[in-house]
C-alpha cells in the first residue's frame, strides 16, 4: 500500500474512522454481553442480585405486605384480625437472616424453571415462610404462632410466560457465546483501525474518544431506561422498590459505563499529549465552532435543523434525562482534561538546534513519552482492579453469618467442636410428666443453644381416657429396657403399681412417644418434637444439631417419622467414620442435623449407629456428687464405656442418677463451672479427644454453656 499517495492517505483515513465507530460499538455491546452473561444468566449471581434489594426499606416493605397477604388471604377467617400483628413481624424478618436464605433458593430455583424450556409458568415460591414467622411470634402470641406454622409456602409472583422460557433458554445460550465473539471482534476492529490508519496517533485518540461516547451513552441509556422503567409505576412505595431492584440488578453496569468512559478519556488524553497537549478548553472550542458552522450542501443543512428540533423536543419532554447526559458529558470530558493538565507538565517541544549522536536502545525511549504512555497503563488497570476488588460484575451471595452462634467455629471440622447437651432432653415439666430432668422442652432448649439432644423414643398407647401406656412386647422385654436405661428397681417398681392401678387399661391408638423407660410416667410425641426441631432450624440457619435416639423404635418407622416432619432435607448424609465436613461446609449444604442409633440404625444413609463407629462414651451412671467432682475420682469418670476408642465423636456423660426423682441442686454442684471444666479437661486428657457432646442434666443449672466455650477456645 503506498502511503505516500494523498488520495490513499483520505480513504485509508476514512476507512480507519468507520472502524474506530464500529470498535466503539462492538466495545459497547461486548460489555453489555459480558454484563448479562455474569449477572442475568448465571443463577447464582441473579439470586445474589436479587438478595442484595431485600437491603432496601422499600423492598422489604413490600415483601412483608405479599407475605401477610397470602398467609391471611390462606387462613381468612382465623387470622383475618391478626393481620397487623403479622405484618409487623413479617417487615422485621424480611431481609433476616432465616429470610434471606429462603428468599435467594426461591430466586435460583425461579431462575432455573424460567430458563427450562418446557416451562409456561414460574412462580416464586418462599418456603417454610410460616416456620419462621411462627418462630418470630413465638414469645408474641403463642396461639398464632401455632396457626402460623401451617402456611409452608408463600407465592410471591405468579406468571404465565406462554414461550418465553424456551426464548429466553435460547437467548442465554447465544449471550454465552456473543460474548466471547465481541471482544474478539473489538480487538480485531481496534488493530484494523490502527493498521489501516495513516495517523496512528489521531487513531488512538479517536478510539479513546469513541470508548468515551460509548460509556456515557451507556450511563445515559441505564438513567433514561430506569426512569422510564420507575415512572410507569404509580405508588410512591412501588417506586422506591423498582429503584432498588433496578439498582441491585443494573447498578453495576452502570459503573461499567463509567470506567470505560474514563479510560477512553484518558487514552485520548494521553495520546493527544504524545503530540502536543490541547490547550485547556480547546475541545469545547472546536466542538462549539463545529456547531455552529453552517453546512454547505442543502440535505446537511435539513439534517442539521431536524437533529435541533429532536433535541429540542427531547429536552421538554425529558429534562431529567438531557440534564443526566450533560452532566455524564461534563464528567468525562472534566476527566479528560484532568490528565490532560497533568500530562502537560512533562510535554516539552522537540529541539533540533543541533544534531546529537544516535542514542542507545534504551535512550530512545523519551522520559516525556515513558510518563505519557505509563498514565493509561496505570490507571485503567487500577480502576478495573478497584472495580473487580469491590464486587464488579459479581455480586457475593449474603454474610452467612455464624456457626452455632460463633463465626470462630465455621471453619472447624465438627468434630473438633464441643457441643452443650442435654440427657433425656424429652424430661420436662410438662403436663403428664412425673418429673422431670431438664427445666423446659426440646424447643426452649434450642433457643437457650442447646446442640446435642439424648432422647428416648417408644411406641405407646394413647388411651381413651388421655393416658399413655408403653407397649412391650413381652415382661422380659420391659425388664431388658429397664436394665439399658439405668432405671433403678424402684422407679420399675413405681411404675408398674401406676400402670396396674391408675387406669392404664384399655385398647388405644398405638403411636410413637419421647418417654424416659416408662410413658405412663411422661410423654410427649415424637411428631410434635421433630417439628420443633426442624422450626427450629429454618429459623437459625447457622444451627447444627446431634440428635442421639435410644431407639425402641423400628429405623423404617423412626426414619418415616422424620420425613413426615420434613426434616429429611436438613439430615446430614455425609461420611460419619472419617473425614468430617466444617460447620460452615454443612450449613451450606445445609446438612444440620446428625441422626444417630443406640441399637437399630438403617432405613436411611443419614440414619447412623451411634456407638458402633461414630461415638464413645464415658461411664452414665453415677450415684453420688463426689464422682464426678473428687479429683481422685475423676480419672474412673472418664473410662471408656460404650463405642470405640478411635471414633470421631466423644459423648461426656454428666450427670448424677437419682431415680425416681432427679434433684436439681445436685445438678447445681455438677454443672457447676470448675467442678465440670475440671472433669471435662481431665477427659480430654485421658481419652486425649475433645468432649464433643457434654451431656448434662437441669442445664440451666451451674456453668454448661460457659464450660463449653471455654472447651471450643472462645474465651
């Protein structure tokens, strides 16, 4: 190509300028493509976005209304009159934590059915919406907590979209890959341009100039389209929450269209100066001057007015969005002359009074043009940095928040955690229990940070007149029951004198009961318990739980009973004899709760037997304080008894057994803050393995909650 030929010299300009406008454009959609590829198509990240509006007043304030909506429009003639009530507590757990989870899966599974394409319908689904407000009104009204608990599922949006979901399958599909196939495309326009060019200088400039027009067109675009997007809707409140979600979803593009804007009012800058810095304000001069030239031929002339009158009508129509893309201009040019004013500091005009030596390889490069080219190298790669380091284009999913109530123990494997428990946990003061070995029920018990339960569960009779009667198979069967839970011979004696003479008689409706050896001396049904557990969970998302059953119970009908609570979900299904997952890996797989047997394991891989592989144990029965408070006596408190020496799980039993009454001051000496971190270093010592269960009883009694932290390093 022979650039010395004038007319050459104008078509190569020519043809480097329709390059220049097509890498600008292609450098526009490429981010546009690379933006919607991140945000929009990927699940995770759309549900992220999603999260990050519940932040917003506006948007919780709305939630909180669809929510109450649907729970009362389910229970209209019960709840009808709560609904304030209801709506008040469903605005402050909108955007809590227990909330936010079941928000963002709602979200990502919404996602995923829209992007499915056989889907005509999606819907976004919160689940277990009821749970957690009947956890929030649980010391509130009671009553209606329990009302609560029936309304699983609130529908948020319901649409019809016919074919859309197969589109837009099809449309993500294409983004993934236009994407990649713009930002070659710009990068091949880009060195076109620059090779087609006979000013390569005056071709850098234009294409900094270019990547200006095409981030502030884009700032333009995303405050005009919001305002459009907003104004279409007419309640203030309504208004606000499309701010935030439009914000939440696009805000980040925005700031795109900022940095790319900059960049390309700093590479301009920077090459401009390369041949001699502008004076300050000469752009706006030539801009001004170009204006107002009148145009020699007729058709520019017509094209002229028509662009004067659009703008015209543009800026009575919309002055928000002409005065958002003059001061978007005004930004970018301000930029420009920024670094132009500072590169003007180093600009010093060539000399050619004498002829000086040739300089060395390293000499050529002018200190004027090493500081010139080093302004674009620096800055651009700092502001996306920046841009990248906060956040960019991704959007992290919600702060998870801590482990059983300690960020500290996320990143510990469960078992090097020490859990406080309760023995015969089901052993409460409630109505139709004789006594009791725990202060408050397995819910109260949770709440307080109680995570590992010891319970017992039979089957029993639920007799006409409201009692319960432990079915046995046989005698023998009762006394080997007896024997396996330390039953003293006058608690067997004092039950079987309530069972033959305080009217345990009769046929009745056989079911499945937490009872401690005898049901006719305390139970509460097992249903009922595992429902609290799982209110429970879906409450504290960051809660894991041991649950340890000594089972009278068959694993098909114990393992029913879970799923039947819907609490199979929440099971943890992975390894149990080696290599145990942190807390914060089980929370997020949110695999929270252990299922171990005593005696009959199976029915379900979650479904564990305790002392087989997973646990050892200390000695359980203990008959007088001193055992576990002598220090001479501690070392026999900690021999192993039950399971294994190398398993994963220790249980430190601690309590003292005083059948067929309990007595809570004996508790108030055992549990009592030096008398059990004594015990519990002494069997750590011996069993050289961290007490993982310390099993107590009356655990509002003494130090247990404080001992344990101090175990887990917290103190």
């Amino acid at each position: 190509m022979d650039r010395s030929d004038p007319d050459a010299g104008r078509w190569r300009q020519i043809g480097a300028r329709v390059l220049v406008v097509l890498a600008s454009l292609a450098i526009l959609l490429a981010l546009i493509a690379a933006y919607a590829r991140q945000a929009a198509v990927n699940s995770d990240q759309f549900a992220n976005r999603a999260t990050v509006a519940l932040h917003d007043d506006a948007v919780r304030s709305l939630i909180a209304q669809k929510v109450t909506d649907e729970v009362v429009l389910k229970n209209e003639a019960d709840l009808l009159a709560a609904r304030p009530i209801i709506e008040s507590v469903a605005s402050e757990i909108v955007g809590g934590r227990a909330f936010t989870g079941l928000w963002r899966n709602a979200v990502r599974d919404l996602h995923r059915a829209l992007f499915k394409r056989d889907k005509h319908t999606v819907t976004l689904t919160v689940a277990d919406v009821g749970t957690v407000l009947a956890a929030a009104l649980e010391q509130l009204r009671p009553s209606l907590a329990h009302e609560l608990r029936s309304t699983e599922r609130v529908d948020i949006v319901r649409r019809d979209v016919g074919s859309l979901s197969a589109t837009v399958a099809d449309i993500a599909e294409r983004v993934k890959v236009l994407a990649i196939l713009l930002i070659v495309l710009s990068l091949g326009l880009v060195a076109g341009a620059l090779f087609l060019s006979p000013d390569r200088r005056g071709t850098v400039i234009e294409l900094g100039l270019g990547a200006a027009v095409a981030g502030g067109l884009l700032v333009v675009t995303y405050a005009v389209t919001r305002s459009a997007a907003v104004n279409h809707l007419n309640e203030p409140d309504e208004q606000a929450a499309a701010r935030a979600v439009w914000d939440a979803f696009l805000g980040d593009l925005r700031t795109e269209g900022w940095i790319l804007a900059a960049s390309g009012a700093v590479v301009a800058a920077a090459a401009s100066s390369l041949i001699k810095p502008a004076p300050f304000g000469d752009p706006l001069r030539v801009l001004g001057a170009w204006l107002a030239r009148e145009p020699v031929h007729t058709i520019g002339r017509v094209l002229r007015g028509g662009a004067l009158v659009a703008a015209g009508v543009f800026v009575l129509v919309d002055r928000s969005a002409v005065l958002a893309l003059l001061l978007n201009a005004f930004g970018i040019y301000l930029i420009y002359e920024g670094v132009s004013a500072i590169l003007r500091l180093v600009y010093r005009p060539e000399e050619h009074t004498e002829p000086r030596p040739a300089p060395g390889p390293l000499r050529r490069f002018h200190r004027r043009r090493l500081a010139i080219g080093l302004v674009p190298i620096v800055f651009i790669p700092v502001v996306v940095a920046a841009f990248l380091g906060s956040g960019g284009t991704t959007t992290a999913a919600p702060v998870k928040g801590p482990c059983n109530g300690h960020d500290e123990l996320c990143d510990r494997a469960f078992d090097h955690v020490a859990l406080p428990a309760t023995h015969n946990s089901m052993s409460v003061p409630l109505p139709g229990w004789y006594s009791s070995e725990q202060e408050a029920p397995i819910a109260d018990q949770l709440h307080d940070g109680i995570r590992g339960l010891l319970i017992d569960t039979h089957y029993a009779d639920k007799l006409t007149n409201g009692k319960v009667r432990t079915y046995f198979g046989s005698s023998e069967d009762l006394k080997q029951r007896t024997q396996l839970d330390g039953v003293s011979p006058d608690a067997y004696a004092a039950a079987l004198r309530i069972r033959d003479r305080l009217g345990f008689e009769g046929k009745g409706e056989r079911g499945m009961y937490l009872c401690h050896s005898f049901c006719e001396l305390g139970a509460t049904r097992l249903d009922s318990v595992l429902a609290d557990l799982r209110t429970f969970l879906v409450a504290n998302p960051g809660a894991v739980v041991v649950v340890i059953n000594q089972d009278y119970l068959t694993p098909e009908d114990f393992v029913g009973a879970v799923r039947d609570a819907d609490l199979e979900e929440l099971a943890y299904k992975g390894p149990v004899d080696g290599k145990w997952p942190t807390l914060r890996e089980m929370v997020d797989k949110n695999q929270r709760v252990v299922f171990l047997a005593e005696n009959h394991a199976g029915a379900a891989p979650w479904y564990h037997l305790a002392y087989d592989s997973v646990t050892e144990e200390t000695p359980y029965t203990f008959k007088k304080v001193s055992l576990l408070t002598k220090p001479d006596k501690l070392e026999k408190s900690c021999e192993p008894n039950r399971g294994p020496e190398d398993a994963p799980l220790f249980l430190m039993n601690h309590w003292i057994s005083t059948d067929p009454f309990p007595l809570p001051s004996q508790a108030s000496k055992v549990n009592a803050y030096d008398a059990l971190l004594a015990r519990a270093r002494e069997c750590r010592r011996i069993r050289s393995h961290l007490p993982n269960l310390v099993a107590v009883n009356f655990y509002r009694r003494g130090d247990l909650f404080r001992v344990v932290d101090e175990l887990n390093g917290l103190r």
